[in-house]
C-alpha cells in the first residue's frame, strides 16, 4: 500500500476526507465523494483515513473535528475546512486548482 505520504506528494490532486465511521455528517459526505469521484474520474484521487484507525495520522494534521476535508498537490496543502460539503462546492474548489 502506498504511504499517505507519497500520495500526497505526488503531481495529482488529492482530496483527501478524514473521518469516523460513527459520524453522522460524515455518513452524509460518503454519496457526495463517490458522485465527485464518478464526475471527475483519474483526475483527482480521493483518500477516505479513519481517524479512529489512523489516529497518529489525525494528531499529525491536527484533526479536531469531522470531517475534515483537505486538497492536496505536489506536498502541498491548498485547502482546509471542517464539516460537510455540497458536491457542486466540492468541484468549484478542484477547479480552481486543476
């Protein structure tokens, strides 16, 4: 498996959905994810990281609250921002960075 690391890093957008299984506006971003997913296809790559499983990971980027939704490319962080999102806010934001 890939480090969480290396993808991140690489040339491709990365959106990446820190989670829990037993929240509920989480629950409600899983359809929204995998609609991104089906419209935007190789373009972006989607991580979904279990904070309750990846816990080192979450203390790493300071997750609080969830979910939290962070765009990379190339190492870098380009967005943050905690709590659901809406699909056509979702492909704004990629827009803006692909």
């Amino acid at each position: 498996m890939e480090k969480f690391s290396e993808i991140i890093n690489g040339g491709q957008l990365v959106l990446v959905d820190f989670f829990a299984t037993w929240c509920g506006p989480c629950k409600m971003m899983h359809p929204v994810l995998e609609q991104l997913k089906e419209e935007l296809g190789e373009s972006i790559r989607i991580l979904k990281i279990d904070v309750d499983k990846n816990e080192g990971l979450a203390q790493q980027y300071r997750i609080q609250s969830i979910p939290t939704l962070m765009l990379f490319k190339n190492g870098q962080q380009l967005f943050r921002q905690s709590g659901a999102m809406r699909l056509g806010d979702l492909k704004n934001l990629i827009a803006q960075h692909q």
